[in-house]
C-alpha cells in the first residue's frame, strides 16, 4: 500500500511540472513574437530627411547682418512642401523666415536655404532650425538641427570714420553736390553693398543727415544719402569693415558742386520706384482677371472683389494732387525748422503734394525731377 501512495505522489508531482513546463514554454514564446512584430512596424518609420550646415560663423559683430546656410538632403516622394519654423532662439531672428528652399540642379534629393541674421547684442542665443515635410496639409517628416555657439564682439568704438557698416562688399556707384547758402552744402551719395547692415549707414560730424531711398533684396542692398556739409569741405572719407578681407575699407567721395541734382541717378521720385510700379501693373492685372471672370461665370460674388481692386487700382493710378505755392516760398530738404534750403520759388508755381508732416507739406516739382518741404503757411489757398 505504501508503494502505489509513494507511486501516485510521483506521478501527480511528474504531471503537475509537465503543465508548469508547458505554459512557461508558451509564454517564452509569446514574447518573442512580439518584439518581431514591433520591428516590423518600425521599418515604416524610417529616416527620410537629414539636414546638415553647409556656412556658418563662429564670430560676429556687433550689428552685423551674417548668413546661415542649411543643406536638407529628402530621400521620400511623397511630399510637396518644405516649412521651416525656428525654435528656442533668443535675441536673434531671421530676417527672410519664410525663404524658399531651392533643389540643387547637381545633387539628386537636394535643398539649400540662406536665412540672414543680425547681431545686436551679445547675449543672443542662435535658433534651432526644424524642417517639416508636408504632403498638402499632412505632416510626413520633420527633422531639426541645434543652433551653434558663435562668438561677439564690438567693433571700431573709437574710430570717428567707421560709418557703423559691416559688409562682404560695398560700392560708391555716384556722388552730386549742390551749393545752398553761403556756409552749406548738399551732398548726395548712391551706395550699393552685399550680405551688409547699409540701413545702419553714418557719418560722424554732421548734424543734418539721413537715408532718403533704401533698396533691399538680399543679400544686396542699396541707398541714397543726403548729408549737408560745410562749403569749404573737398571731400567725405569714411570707413567700411570689408568681412571678405577682414580689414577696414576706406572710401573717399570727391566734393564737386552741380548746378543740378538730376533725378535719373537719385530716383527720389517714389512714384518712380519699381515697387510702385508692380503694385499698380498687379492690381490692373487682378482687376482684368476678376472682370473677365465676372463675365464668363455671371456670378455674382465675383462683383465685389472685382469693385475693391478696381478702386485699389485706380487709387494707385490716380495723380498726386496739385497745391500752389506762393512768391518767395523757400523749398527745404527736410521737414525741419533747421533743415538746409534746397531753393527759392520766384513766383507762383503749381506743385504736386506728396504728403504733410509737422506742418510741412512733402512736394514734387520741376517735371517731377525734385523733391523738398515746404511750410503749409507757404501754400496759396486761392
């Protein structure tokens, strides 16, 4: 009896590890389809897009407008945008944000994209760069690429000719000078510079200055500055920091008076500008478009966009209106009681009228050729 219960004992403790052996058997498998399937489901997700800097600084001045080039190499298809947005930066932004990525012509699956840059203080913190991919209004990618350290430092703090200008290049296209009374005179100077800040352009010693056109589409730049300056001055020299030659470059404008300052080369004349000239050809054209449209559709939720373009249109269209000026009215440079005289009407004299500020009227006169401040109380109201 003794040996069928020892014999029954051993053979349920036999049974009961056989079924403990068997689920943890299960059980081993069990786990190890899963991490199978999970690396499946991971090789939808692979890296299409890596981004690189092909130029950046590691030292900058102050005021200094620098660039930041960025290379994204795309491996997908299915996508037809590229965003860029710009993420824990501090003190710096970049000026063109919304710059459009542009496909190397060499490289199969390409980008590069320029952002400017400028420094003001030194304590500024560069941006992460995170690039999305979409496909119409679905995310498909995005990928970022940290900002680097780069260095800061003043520049020329005692130098009285450094006219606060970093640039790669600068160019002094032309230069006219008037005589307006015994003791001044007033010099125009055109400027064009490359990857520059020439909105910071100074002269240090004259008081009565200032940019009257400044032109940008980077990395180019362009001005026209008016500065008065003593009758008896031969020349202006000043100071530029060359970033191509990382040296101070000095450009010398000979003084030499003209009986006329030809509008041809200053282009004061606003209405001029080949800004407002693609403003008014783009609004003609929507104009023209939204008419043709409201014929062939007959709708008529086309009428008032077409109305509103129509009047935008002619706005820009229409002639600046036309004041009088009275006898010996004196016409100035600036809207200023100080401001250098630019000439003396004799007569009556019909100008057209720009704008008014501080109780001067901005006007244009001589065929359109000139342009100068006259006080409203000069102004006829016959």
């Amino acid at each position: 009896m003794k040996r069928l219960i020892a014999l029954f004992l051993i053979f349920l403790s036999t049974f009961a590890f056989a079924n403990e052996l068997t689920n943890e058997e299960a059980s081993a498998f069990g786990d190890q389809t899963q991490p199978k399937a999970q690396s499946y489901s991971n090789t939808t997700f692979t890296k299409n897009l890596y981004l690189s800097y092909l130029n950046y600084p590691n030292h900058v001045f102050r005021n200094q407008r620098f660039v930041v080039e960025v290379k994204a190499l795309i491996t997908r298809k299915n996508f037809n945008s590229i965003q860029t947005v710009f993420l824990n930066g501090n003190g710096i932004a970049p000026s063109n944000p919304k710059e459009t990525w542009k496909k190397l012509e060499t490289e199969d699956n390409t980008y590069t994209n320029k952002f400017y840059f400028k420094a003001k203080n030194p304590n500024f913190v560069m941006p992460t760069i995170e690039v999305r991919l979409y496909n119409g209004n679905q995310l498909v990618e995005s990928r970022q690429i940290m900002g680097k350290n780069v260095g800061f430092s003043d520049i020329a703090k005692s130098d009285e000719r450094f006219t606060n200008v970093i640039a790669s290049q600068l160019t002094l296209i032309g230069t006219k000078t008037k005589q307006y009374n015994n003791k001044e005179a007033l010099t125009i100077i055109d400027i064009n510079a490359k990857n520059s800040n020439l909105e910071d352009f100074s002269l240090k010693g004259f008081e009565e200055q200032g940019i009257t056109v400044f032109e940008e589409n980077l990395p180019d730049q362009h001005i026209i500055y008016n500065v008065t300056i003593p009758i008896h001055k031969k020349n202006i020299i000043f100071n530029y920091y060359n970033t191509t030659k990382n040296q101070f470059e000095k450009i010398e404008v000979p003084i030499t008076f003209d009986e006329e300052l030809v509008s041809t080369q200053t282009d004061l004349n606003p209405n001029n500008s080949s800004f407002e000239f693609y403003k008014k050809i783009a609004m003609g054209v929507l104009s023209l478009v939204l008419l043709v449209l409201l014929i062939w559709k007959r709708k008529y939720y086309i009428l008032i966009p077409f109305l509103i373009s129509l009047a935008i249109f002619i706005l820009f269209a229409m002639p600046n209106k036309t004041i009088t000026l009275k006898e010996k009215t004196v016409i100035y440079i600036l809207p200023t009681k100080n401001s250098t005289i630019f000439q003396k009407v004799e007569k009556e004299s019909i100008v057209e009228e720009m704008k008014r500020k501080n109780g001067f009227i901005k006007i244009m006169f001589g065929s359109g050729n000139y342009i100068g401040w006259v006080k409203e109380e000069d102004v006829s109201t016959n």
